[in-house]
C-alpha cells in the first residue's frame, strides 16, 4: 500500500488518476474555497483592527 497501490491517494497522486479514494470534485471544491477565503485574509490585513480595552473595575469602599 504505497505509491504502486491505485487504491491509496498516495498512488493515485503518484499516477495521476481519480477515483473514490481521490475525488475530483472533492478537490476542485476545496481548491475553489481556499481561493474564495484568500482575498478576505488580504483585506483584513491591510487595516488592523482596534484593541479592545477591557473596563477596569472599581474599588468598593
């Protein structure tokens, strides 16, 4: 079970073939949502958020 197997993703990276173990629409979908996320992380980088102070509390008397 390694890259000569047609049964294992690692072989059919290895060939080059697609199947159950190795759906194509699988990776084409992950791929697509990958490039959708990256232009958000892009945008929010370029402004940097504000730092949220936390509220002291007061002293009782």
């Amino acid at each position: 079970m390694g890259r000569g197997d047609k049964k294992t993703k690692k072989g059919k990276r290895t060939i080059g073939s697609f199947g159950v173990s190795r759906n194509r629409t699988k990776i084409k979908a992950r791929l697509k949502r990958v490039a959708s996320k990256k232009p958000s992380v892009a945008a929010s980088a370029a402004e940097p958020k504000p730092k949220k102070v936390a509220a002291r509390k007061k002293a009782e008397a």
